[in-house]
C-alpha cells in the first residue's frame, strides 16, 4: 500500500517537473507568447514606433530584379523612404503621411500625390489576424539569428496544408519586422526585404513627413484607378450588369477583395478569391475582349491558366494558378 | 502607350545622346515602336542635335578671316584684338546653340501635350488588376508595395498606366 502511494507521488513529481520544464522553454524561447501575440505585436509596432535605418530589398522570382537600398525614416504610419541605390533612382522620395503618398522624381522633375494605402493595409491585417485566430493559417514562432544586430524572433506563417508562405524576423524587443522574406507555393523564396542598419526607438522630427519639395516640381494628383470593395453588394451598385459569382466555393477558398476599375467610363469588375497558396480571379465586362491571347502572353511569366467565356453581353475571364480540378470547378459555378 | 510620354522625355535626350543605361534602353525602344509621338521627339532631337553641331562647326565669314589675318600680322595690341574678336565669334556660336534648344525646348511640350493620354486596353487592365490584388497581406509598408508593383510590371513587360 505505501509502495503503491510513493510510487504515485514519484510519477505525479515527474509530470510536475515536466510541466515546469516545459514552461521554462516556452518562457525562454518566444519570451512567453503565443505566435498570433507575436504578430499582433508586430501589427502594433507597425502603427507606433519610430525608426530610422537603411534597407535592402530584392525580387528574385519570377524574375530577378537588382537590390534596392532605401534609407527608411518612420514614425508609426508615418514613412519617409529615400532610394540609395540602384543610382538610376538616386534622389527618389516616397512620403506617407497615413492619408496621401508623395512620390518624388527628380529625374522627371515631378511629384506624383496618390492616397495612402495604409487605411486598406490595416484592414488586411486585421482579416490575417483573424484568420489566424480561427485557424484558417498556421503559425510557428522560434528563435532565430540577429539582424542588423538585433535579436529577433522568427515567425513562419504556412497555409492551412502546411506550405510556408512568409517568414518574418521580429525584433524581440520593438516588435518590428527586421527581415521578411516572401515565398511561393514550391517554398522558393520570391521576394525578400531586410534592414542592414537600424536605430530604434528613433528620435524623429515631424517635419521629416512634410512634403516639401523644389521649387520647380511639378505635382501631379492622381486618383487610382481602381476601388476596392470587401463584398459584392458593395461594388453592385456601381455596376450596371449583375455581377456574376461562383454558386459555390472549393474548400478552404474565399473572397479576399471585389475591385472595380471604369475604362472610359465603362466598369471592369474583378472578384478575387484565394485558399492563401493559389489565386483565382473573376473578371467580367461589357466591353469586348476578342483577342485574349496578348493577356495570355503577359501572364505567362506567373505560370497562370487564363480562360474567357461570354455570358450575354458580359464577357468573362477567369485567370488563376489554382489547380485544374480548382479551376473548372470555379468555371462551372459562375452564374 | 503605356507610360506618360512625358515620363519619357528624360529618356529621349539621354537616348540621342547616346548615354542612356541599358534598361531604359530596352523598354524607351519597345515604347518608340509603338508611339509615334515619341518616336517624332527623337527624330527631333536627333535633328536639333545635328542642327546644333553644324552650327559648332560654321566657319568664319571671309571678311572676318581676313581682318583677323590682318591683325595677327599687327603689334601685340592687336594680337589682343584678334583674341576679343574670336572670343566674340565662340559666344556667337554658343547664343545661336542656345536661341535654338531655347525654340526647340518650347515647341517639344506642346508636341508632346497634343498626344491623347490612352486608356489601357481591356487586356492590359485585366493583367493591372490581377497583379494589384496578389501578395498582399497588409504587412508591406508604402514602399515595399511601389517596389513589388514595379517589379511585377518589368516581369510582365506591361507599363502601368497609373499606379
């Protein structure tokens, strides 16, 4: 009876030690945060911290680009970036104050005024966040290697399947991005951005956000082209057809925006849809399209399937790097 | 025509001009075969370019030849006289290169303003409007989407008409 007891308080000492043990490590390594509190973190830190530093940026697929060196001042969404290299566009500044963007080019002696983006890249965040928590992506936090000699944790966002689609090196202490690499489907890295220097927090002047430019520059205000809705309803009253849709969806893919853009006032409506690995699109228009094989060709680098059909008066196009089966099955349920 | 045409102008002179690296090259030679705005600018330029160097090259008008010949032969104060005159004939020769580039510079913006701004074909806005809307993820600053967009663009050999 007493070696039964003793033998009972032993195995409960080994699960207690275990236990601490493993708080120890989960303490230790990711500074006792789940994944999803790392990135709200970092989502944080990209409306409040200022900083200053250098950055390289280079796009390897599907076509290599040259390294782009930008000396980066910010202040939450505030952003002066200013181009280092490649010399061809030396002198170049991109000015965000979180409502208008300023794009300045010397070499065209011009200054182009579009708004900010940064009201729908808050959005888009906010859906990650949440597609996150409801576990539609997976994400894994560890330790990792210092940058632009700062300690960092790495986080590896993967798609529900598993495939690693961003890879994001945090500061440990700022909750700032370091470095970001970009991947695709077969875990290439496409895209990857890092800081080479950094000071953080950074004392920034105000000023250093206020468009001030020569005397000679000219300013241009541009409206973009395209608006961008998050449902159908919304782009519906704008459009004078009814916009078409797929009665149904395949598994894990969903609508990620509606855009609608006017060509010589006449609507092209674009329902994009995405399981975060492949991509599909759903153009449709009232304007003729009779050749679609110049589309074909332009796309070709992006390895996507391109297929046009008419329903009435309304032309469609269908283009995506979905599988087939995926494809078709999109293709049979528009209505 | 994808891009401005006014986007292109720095281009054009650095093209005629033989200094133009071998990117813009690329896409400026692509974009003239396809606009023939631009493609009049450069055959401008090339002609003021040529204008320009004539005019460089005109020789002295005999009667100048003749009286400089004249003082050369003089005393050393005449000497002086001959280097004012030549100095007069080079800033001649600079004010005439000037008073042109000044006229041609005028006459180039308003041959480039009478080119319509062109609307993107319905392709051209499609391949746009499916680059806009991929890899995105609210995780890219300003810049990191001006960079990704261009980068799409030089891949896809489409010039964006608008941002």
């Amino acid at each position: 009876m007493e070696n039964t007891a003793s033998g009972a308080d032993s195995a409960l000492r080994r699960v207690l030690v275990a236990i601490a043990l493993w708080s120890l490590g989960w303490c230790a390594s990711a500074q006792g945060q789940t994944p999803v509190q790392w990135l709200e973190r970092v989502e944080r830190a990209e409306r409040t911290v200022s900083l200053e530093g250098v950055r390289v940026t280079q796009f390897f697929l599907p076509t290599p680009t040259p390294p782009v060196e930008e000396h980066i001042v910010r202040s939450g969404v505030r952003y002066r970036v200013e181009y280092l290299r490649p010399l061809v566009r030396r002198g170049e500044v991109l000015i965000d104050d979180g409502v208008r963007r300023f794009h300045f080019l010397p070499r065209l002696k011009k200054v182009d005024v579009l708004p900010s983006e940064q009201p729908l890249m808050l959005r888009r965040r906010q859906e990650m966040l949440k597609r996150l928590h409801w576990g539609e992506m997976l994400l894994e936090a560890k330790d990792a290697e210092p940058v632009a000699g700062r300690k960092t944790v790495l986080l590896v966002m993967k798609s529900a399947q598993g495939k690693p689609l961003r890879r994001w090196w945090i500061d440990r202490e700022y909750g700032v991005i370091l470095r970001m690499e970009e991947l695709t489907p077969r875990g290439e890295v496409r895209m990857r951005t890092e800081y080479v220097r950094l000071t953080i927090p950074a004392d920034v002047r105000p000023d250093r956000f206020a468009p001030r430019f020569p005397a000679q520059v000219q300013q241009q205000n541009i409206l973009p082209p395209t608006r961008v809705f998050a449902s159908v309803e919304e782009a519906q009253v704008l459009v004078p057809f009814p916009i078409r849709r797929p009665r149904e969806l395949p598994s894990g893919y969903r609508l990620t925006e509606v855009r609608l853009r006017l060509i010589g006032q006449r609507p092209l409506v674009s329902l994009h849809y995405s399981n975060e690995v492949s991509s599909i699109a759903l153009f449709q228009t009232r304007m003729p399209l009779r050749n679609h094989m110049p589309l074909m060709r332009s796309l070709s680098p992006l390895a996507v399937r391109v297929e046009k059909w008419q329903d009435g008066d309304v032309t469609l196009v269908l283009i995506g790097n979905a599988p087939p089966e995926v494809f078709q099955q999109i293709r049979k349920a528009v209505r | 025509m994808m891009k401005a045409c006014r986007e292109w102008e720095q281009f054009i002179v650095e093209y005629v001009d033989g200094v133009i690296e071998e990117q813009p090259r690329r896409s400026l030679e692509a974009h003239l075969a396809s606009c023939t705005a631009c493609a009049e600018a450069v055959r401008v330029q090339r002609w003021a370019k040529q204008a320009v160097g004539q005019l460089e090259r005109e020789p002295a008008p005999d009667y100048l030849s003749r009286r400089i010949r004249h003082h050369a032969r003089g005393s050393l104060r005449r000497q002086g006289a001959i280097r004012l005159l030549a100095r007069a004939s080079f800033a001649t020769v600079v004010a005439a290169s000037l008073l042109l580039a000044f006229w041609w510079g005028n006459l180039r913006p308003e041959k480039m303003s009478a080119v319509p701004v062109e609307e993107p074909t319905v392709a051209q806005a499609i391949v746009q409007e499916y680059v806009g809307a991929m890899s995105n993820d609210g995780f890219t600053d300003p810049s990191l989407q001006l960079l990704a967009r261009e980068a799409q663009w030089k891949t896809l050999r489409l010039e964006p008409i608008a941002p």
